[in-house]
C-alpha cells in the first residue's frame, strides 16, 4: 500500500501522529506559563467552547487508550487497584487514576498539568461523574458539570437543549473567571467553522466506506483517523489534516486499494475496541477479509454521519446538540437502531459486538441488541467479549474460536446460496 | 393483639413474597388502579400517588427466583438487583406493575430501561433524568419540566388531570412518611438497643409495598410501642453502613452484622425513604418544590452528584452526628457507583482515623460466616485497640 507509486498513502496515521505529539508537547509546556487547562470528556465535548478562552484541553479517556495501545494500562491498573479500586470497575478510570497515582506521566512520557477545569462533560456514561469526582478528590481541585439530558425519549427535547445552552452560558461565567478572559461570541462563530469544515471532511472519508471494497477500516482505521476531530476541533489544523487524509483515501479510491489485500465481508463494529491487543484483534479478523465499513465507537465523541454538523449561525444551540447526540448519550433502542441503519446503509454482511466487560455503559444491553439484529432483521451478528483497558480479559483462543467459527458460518452460507 | 415481634415477622414475610400480595390486594379493591413500580434509589413517588396509583418499590427479586432468562439478556458481570429484577419481568412476576421508571443513578439501571422495552412490551418504562449540575439555575427549571413530562404521561395513563392540590396533599403525606421515618431512626441511633437494623428495615420496607397513608399508621402505631420495649443495653460497637443504597443485603447480612457484636445506628439501605432531609414545601408550585428539594436538599448519595459540598464531606457529619465508632462499607457486588465511591469514603476515613471494614455482598449468598468472623474481629480491634 505504501509503495512509491502512492503519494499520499500513510498521511492519515503519520500526521495524526505528529499532531498528536505536538499536542502533548503543548500541554507539557503548560507548566507555570499561565496557560489555563481543562480536563474534559470526548463524548460532548464543548472544545469549541473553551477555546474561545484559549485553554488548552486534556482528555482523560485519549490518555487511558493511549496508555492501552502502548501496552502501559496493564501496570496503571495495578496501581489503582492497590489503593482500593475494585477489579470490577471500568478499566479507563482505574488506567487513568493509575496514571495521577504515578505522577501524572502522560502515555508519551510528557508530564501532564494539572487541571484548572475539570469540566464533567456528563454525556450518557454515569462512570464518567464518578470518575470526575475521583479527579476532583486527587487533584484538589472542585468539579465543575456539564450535564447533558439522555436522549430517553428518543429524540432531543426542546427543554433539554435549553438546559444545556444555559449551562454554556453560565459555564462562560466560570471561564472568564479562571482565565481572565472575556467570552467573545465573534470568536465561538469563526471555531464552529472551523469545526463545521473538518466535520464535512471527516464524514466524506466515513462515507467513503460505501464503495466495495471499502478503502477504509472504519473500527480498526477509524479510531485513529477520529483522534483529530476530538481533540484538535475547531483549530484550522484539524480541517487541514482531514484534507489531507481525505487525498489518502480518494487515492485509494482511484486505485482500488483497502485496508486489507481482499475485502470478503463487510461488517459493522459496535463497542470500543481492547486496545492493549488491537493488532492481535485486527489480526483475528482480518484473517477473513473483514472490513469494518461502520461502527459505532468512531462517534462517541460526535456522530456527524446523518447530517449533525457545528453550526456558526447558532454556535451555543449547535454545541447543545452535539452534546446530546453523541453515541454514549444515544438510548439503547436509537443504538440498535442506529447499527441496524449502518449494516444497510454500508452493505455489511455481519454485525460484530465487542463488549467490554468493564464497561457496563456500552455493554449492558449489548446481548439482547445481537438477538434483535438475528431474531428481527435476520442479520448475523457476533458478540465476543474481553475489555477496553484491562489486559487480563483478552483471551486470545477463546476469541479465536468464536470468530473463525462465526465467519467459517457466513462463509459456507455464501457457498450454498451462490451454489 | 399481635406483639411488635408478631407484627415484624408477618411483614417479612410479604416482604420476602416476589408475587407481591400487597400490590394483588389493593388492585382488586382499586379496580382501574394503576400500580407505577420504581426501581431504586429514589423517584418522585408523590407523582403517582397523586394520580390515585399505587407506588411500588422494585428491589429485583432478593435471591428468591433462580436467574434462567435473564442471563442471556444481562451478562454476568452486572449487580443482582439488575438481573433479577429483569427475571421477574420476563417471568410476567411484574406484570400487576402499569408503569415502571428508572432514574438516572448508573449506566446498568439505564440501559435495563432499554432492554426492557422490547423484552416486557406492555409495561410502560420511563427512564428519568435527574438533574446533576446542582449549581446551575436552570437545573430546576429543567427537571420541573422533567416532572412534568412524567406527569404527563400518568394523566393519559389515569384519563384525568391531576390537580395542584393532590400534588400538595401527596408531597404533604410523604413529608409526614419522611418525618415517622426520621423518628424510626432517631431512636435506633439514641437508643439502638430498642430496635434492631432487621427489624427496622422491614417495617421500611413494607412502607414501599403499601399506600403511604397506610404505612404511616403503621409507623405511628409502632413507634410507641418500641419507646416501651426495655431490653438491656449491650457493649456494642457503634457502626454505620455505606453502600447498600440500591441493591439490598439480604437480611441475614444485616442479622449477622449485629448478632456479631454492632448496634448499625445509621445505614444507607431504602435511601428513599429518607431521601429529603427537611419536609418538602407546600407551595404554588408543587412540582417546582419537588424540583427544588432535590436539588438542593437531597441526601448525599453516590448516585447523585453532589454539588459544591464534596460526599465525603457529608460522610463524615453523617458519622459525627450518629457517634459511629466504625464505618462498614458493604456494597453489592459489581456496583460501579458504589465501589468507585468506597476508595473517596475509605481515604476519607483513614484520614481521619475512623475504623472501617469493607466487604461486598450478592443477593444470592450462600454462608455468612466468613462475615460473621470478620465482623467480629473488627468489634475486638475496635473495642480493644481503639
Ligand atoms: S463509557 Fe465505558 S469506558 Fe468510558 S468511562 Fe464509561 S464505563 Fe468507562
Ligand atoms: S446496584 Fe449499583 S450498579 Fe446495580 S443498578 Fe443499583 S446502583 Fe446500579
């Protein structure tokens, strides 16, 4: 794929690489220079919002899978456990408090700062106020929250956009407060668009998994591909990373080339992903020809793909409806829905749940979506289970043997129906 | 006449009955009656109540069905409370329910309103978001408005509007329930030696079984009679309970706890019950008032974000105030809310140098004695080192 011949291919993960490693050597340089820093969430993250403040952001979460991919979660975990954390807790909050036990050394080996914001961005996951709350405690510094009203009737309510609009304003009050700085409406208008811009960007590479075979992984891809759009929104760096990775993808178009040698099923992806084994995960599938054409953990942190995108003409609302619609904050019917909607919309072949034993937020309910997707809409579906951050549930034999014979199943189907 | 232990020992057993006599006899007096189950910690029960319905606690099913269909819906790793009381729902157990609501207290009670809808399809389900930002002006704005929308839907359930004034006679019945309560448990931290945790913890747990009017004239009937019990103080130690504020202990656990040596003069169990620690106003605006007294005047919870005083503040007046020598943190096995809180609560104590012994429990348990062994050493360390 990398070959000469190709001139942009390996842009995507190379420059999300450096933006990510100057983004790090920013925070590290926070130090003392009268730089603010606010912890945030991914899920309904206002970073819009507080950049008209010029905070630089931290997120907990990106540092946990970070520290997960780089194999230093295992440790962390261990760590949080010795000061009493229970084995059955969600592994990012004990990867994460893990990490302040040990002196806030980032998973890139920067020292991170200390928050001046820990802004809850409370957006479906209850863990998420827990978490905030043990922060608040380590660091000695209050919690400040952003709730965010559950889409329980299946759809936004008027009452509850208005109840996070008026938070933002109050938040606003909070903000100048800790910085210093005014809350300039012009700025927040000319940040949305920003964000609006990468939005449209990131979406055309989403969509781009349409084409057969998909020129992107979007579970496997995605997930790095997204790290951009969550952590850098609303800078022009953003927008100008996903054209780039945008070239990466229309020339894999032109010629024909995927993230796999020879797509043979087309599957939709629901939960995160385990990421101290991602490859060893990859592997395990892309043995079959699988291509991830959708998946629901590249939208946690925003689901843009139905048309939602930051709006400069109504920036405080448009916030309050990314908050709301992100996919923690999606009830579990509009979730399975959702899944449903993507296996038609991309042609897959296969629905795969990953469920993630330590995080009851995606997982619980995740076994009676799979006997929805078979039973109503006769869509093989395939749940496995190991865990997000914690690399004592990944068994690799197991999870072996429940995929090949899932995928040996939807092979021999073919073979008849063709036969 | 039936003796106070009498009494205790026939509320146990509707307690402990999953077919829920209480709720088959008031239907069949109350022929259109609606029954609204709630599943814990706490909802806004003066809603139904004032709608003429019945409002049920819904505690899963104690250890008293085998879990068969629910495993496939709920995995393992999830509390009992959840599974079970998803097994009742699929055996139809829960059928004399109309109306079943979930609050917003952790990511399983709200995905198990999800899973509910398409596997009860005739129950109603509502899950209820309370309001976190406690600081914000427009959080009671916005859960007055939350109200109304669940009032909403109980007026079409009951084809009728439901008047300000029953809003307010219903607030004013519970706020007379919250203060009987308040009492029960004055006197079990006074003078604990009058009434055990076991038996104090049935007569409130009937209360979320029957018409409130009904549980008040229980309470207001018992709590003479306890004033006149006379059995002799012991050399107990003095604890209190933190972590039981969903999914409850089986009784023995609590049993256990005392028979091994401690007076429990404060819990954290059927938290509802004593959910407002002041009564709720009478006003204008009742659901407003409602609206208000959460937010501002709630219990500390792990459930329930806390605002500008951090829990482990409340925590520890909760200990000052009921003189506790020794904190037990017992918590359902796999509740996120529960565990993540116990090492804030734990640090909190060991700061302030206050005894603490720490184990989880499941509604299923098959022997108490490895907690009885461990209580009782904590009461020796308490007693003799302490
Ligand atoms: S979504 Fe899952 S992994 Fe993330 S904080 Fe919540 S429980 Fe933990
Ligand atoms: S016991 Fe804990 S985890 Fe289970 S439903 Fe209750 S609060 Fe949630």
């Amino acid at each position: 794929m990398s070959e000469e011949r190709y001139k942009y291919q390996g842009i995507g993960r190379e420059l999300q690489k450096q933006l990510l490693t100057s983004w790090y050597d920013r925070l590290q340089s926070a130090f003392g220079d009268g730089r603010k820093v606010a912890y945030l969430f991914v899920p309904g993250n206002i970073a819009e919002f507080l950049r008209v403040f010029d905070f630089e952001l931290v997120f907990p979460e990106v540092n946990a899978l970070q520290c997960g991919v780089r194999k230093l979660s295992g440790d962390l975990i261990l760590k949080a456990e010795d000061v009493g954390y229970s084995s059955d807790v969600c592994g990012y909050v004990k990867n994460d408090i893990g990490m302040v036990l040990a002196g806030n050394v980032g998973p890139s080996g920067h020292t991170l700062p200390k928050p001046d914001l820990l802004l809850c961005t409370y957006c479906g996951c209850t863990t998420f106020i827990k978490w905030f709350e043990a922060l608040s405690h380590y660091y000695n510094v209050p919690l400040v929250m952003l709730d965010i009203p559950y889409l329980r009737e299946g759809k936004i309510e008027e009452v509850d956009r208005q109840y996070v609009v008026a938070q933002l304003k109050e938040l606003a009050v909070i903000c100048e407060k800790i910085t210093g700085k005014r809350y300039d409406h012009e700025k927040l208008v000319e940040i949305t668009r920003h964000s609006a811009e990468a939005e449209d960007l990131w979406v055309q590479i989403l969509h781009s998994a349409k084409h057969k075979p998909s020129p992107f992984d979007s579970y496997f891809e995605a997930v790095f591909f997204m790290a951009p759009i969550y952590v850098l929104r609303g800078l022009p760096e953003c927008t100008r990373y996903y054209r780039e990775a945008m070239r990466e993808i229309q020339e894999r178009i032109d010629h024909g080339i995927g993230p796999i040698p020879e797509e043979k099923f087309r599957v939709v992806i629901e939960g995160p992903p385990p990421w101290p084994h991602f490859r060893a995960f990859w592997e395990l599938l892309k043995k079959w020809g699988v291509c991830a054409v959708a998946s629901s953990y590249s939208k946690v942190g925003g689901y843009w793909d139905h048309g939602f995108r930051h709006d400069p003409s109504r920036p405080l609302e448009s916030i309050a409806e990314y908050c709301l619609t992100c996919y923690t904050n999606l009830s579990l019917p509009m979730r399975t829905d959702l899944l449903r909607q993507y296996a038609e919309e991309y042609d897959a072949d296969a629905i795969v749940i990953h469920s993630v034993k330590s995080c009851r937020s995606f997982s619980v309910g995740q076994a009676d979506m799979r006997d929805q997707f078979i039973r109503k809409w006769d869509i093989p579906t395939l749940l496995i289970e190991s865990d997000l951050a914690d690399p004592r549930y990944f068994q690799v034999a197991q999870l072996r043997n429940r995929i090949d014979a899932f995928f040996e199943s939807l092979e021999h189907k073919r073979l008849v129906q063709v036969g | 006449m039936m003796t106070f232990e009498e009494n205790i020992e026939q509320y146990r057993s509707i307690i402990d009955d999953v077919s829920l006599p209480t709720v088959r006899e008031w239907k069949s007096k109350h022929l259109a009656g609606k029954v609204v189950g709630m599943f814990p910690v706490y909802t806004p029960f003066e809603l139904p109540h004032a709608a003429g319905m019945l409002p049920v606690g819904v505690y899963g099913a104690g250890g008293k069905v085998e879990i068969d269909h629910a495993d496939s819906r709920i995995q393992s790793f999830v509390c009992s409370i959840a599974r079970s009381t998803l097994e009742l729902g699929l055996r139809g157990m829960l059928n004399e329910l109309d109306v079943l609501w979930f609050p917003s207290i952790c990511d399983v009670a709200r995905n198990l309103s999800g899973v509910w809808k398409p596997n009860v399809p005739n129950q109603h389900v509502e899950y209820i978001h309370f309001p976190q930002n406690m600081m914000s002006a427009a959080a009671p704005v916005y859960y007055r408005a939350e109200l109304q929308r669940l009032l909403g839907n109980l007026q079409s359930l009951a084809g009728q509007e439901i008047s300000r004034d029953a809003l307010n006679r219903s607030i004013h019945q519970f706020n007379r329930n919250r203060e009987l309560s308040r009492t029960l448990y004055r006197i079990k931290s006074v003078t604990p030696w009058l009434l055990s945790t076991y038996e104090a913890y049935v007569l409130m747990r009937l209360g979320t079984l029957i018409p409130v009017e009904e549980h008040n004239r229980i309470l207001q009937n018992v709590l003479p009679e306890i004033q006149n019990r006379n059995p002799k103080p012991r050399d107990y130690v003095r604890v209190m309970l933190e972590g039981g504020f969903c999914e409850q202990p089986p009784l023995e656990l609590m049993q256990v706890i005392e028979e091994a040596g401690c007076y429990i003069v404060n819990d954290d169990l059927l938290l509802h019950t004593r959910w407002f620690e002041e009564p709720v106003p009478v006003t204008d605006d009742p659901l407003l008032s409602l609206a208000e007294a959460y937010i501002h005047r709630s219990r500390y919870s792990s459930v329930r974000h806390y605002g500008n005083k951090p829990r482990k503040e409340q925590f520890l007046e909760k200990i000052r105030e009921n003189n506790v020598d020794g904190v037990i943190f017992c918590a359902p096995k796999f509740c996120e809310p529960a565990l993540l809180d116990y090492v804030l609560l734990k640090d909190e104590s060991e700061k302030q140098s206050i005894n603490y012994l720490t184990f989880e429990y499941e509604e299923k348990m098959g022997t108490f004695e490895s907690i009885r062994t461990q209580v009782e050493t904590f009461v020796e360390s308490v007693m003799f080192f302490s």
